[in-house]
C-alpha cells in the first residue's frame, strides 16, 4: 500500500471575482439611500409651475409642519434631519454641517430646500428664511406638488 494516497483538490478561485462582482452590483441596485424620518406632518402646497431640482446630492432639507405625535402639540415644529430644532439657531449648526461634509467647490451650489406643511403660519418659515440669510445660505427651494389642471 502506498503512503502517499490522494488527498482533497485544491479549490478553484478562477469564479472568485464574478462572484463579488455580482454581490456588488446586487448591492448597489438594490440599496436606498436613506432619508430623513419624517418627524412632522408635510402635506406640500400646491402649485402650477413647478420645477425639479437637478441635483439632489446638493440639497439640504428643512421639514416644518405639526407634529406627527399628538402628545408634541399641534403647533408647527421644525425638524432637521432627524430631530427637532430646539431653537431656531440650531438651523446656523446644520447649515455648517451641511457645507463641511461637502467639497470647497460644491459648498456655493447647495440649495435649501424647505419642505412645509399647507397649513403652516408663515411666521416660523419667515424666521427660518431669516437665519438661513444670516448663515449665507441664499439659495432657498420651496416644495410643492404639482397642481393637475382640472380645466381643459
């Protein structure tokens, strides 16, 4: 008898790269980028003309409108990511956070893009608008729905 017997072959690597490959772009097709948790109620105006916006990397978005849990109150609150500002100065630390997760040359191109409720008072976006000026943030997006012409 011989000593040396056969022993198991070694495993074939040759697939190895498609195999992750695969898996990658399984990954990447299915996944969603997140969003914020709606912590308010947002029920958009509605509005004729109406305009996307062209990049959504380059948007921060303010959300202002009752809040969902009944035991926060009925007046409007504003939510920053996921959270509710404390104080209508929280929103100058969120621009800031906003620019310094970005490049130098994209930080001019973000816009602000404020998410209301309907039935919100014009007070408290009039105080938004106020810091986002004070912080430099100019370029302010309002969000609607687009109006369906019911004349024809």
């Amino acid at each position: 008898m011989k000593k040396g017997g056969k022993g198991t072959p070694a495993i074939s690597t040759a697939s190895l790269p498609d195999i992750i490959f695969m898996l990658l772009f399984f990954f990447m097709v299915t996944t969603t980028m997140r969003e914020a948790t709606l912590l308010v109620k947002i029920t958009p105006p509605q509005a004729t003309e109406v305009q996307k916006l062209e990049k959504k990397s380059l948007v921060d978005y303010i959300y202002i409108g009752p809040p969902l849990k009944k035991a926060l109150g009925t007046d409007s609150r504003i939510q920053l990511n996921d959270q509710f500002a404390t104080d209508i100065k929280d929103i100058r630390e969120f621009i800031e956070l906003g620019r310094s997760q970005r490049d130098e040359a994209e930080r001019q191109l973000i816009t602000t893009s404020l998410k209301v409720n309907k039935d919100t008072k014009m007070g408290i976006v009039t105080d938004v608008k106020q810091e986002l000026r004070e912080v430099g943030a100019f370029k302010i997006n309002y969000s609607t729905a687009k109006k369906l012409d019911t004349q024809k």
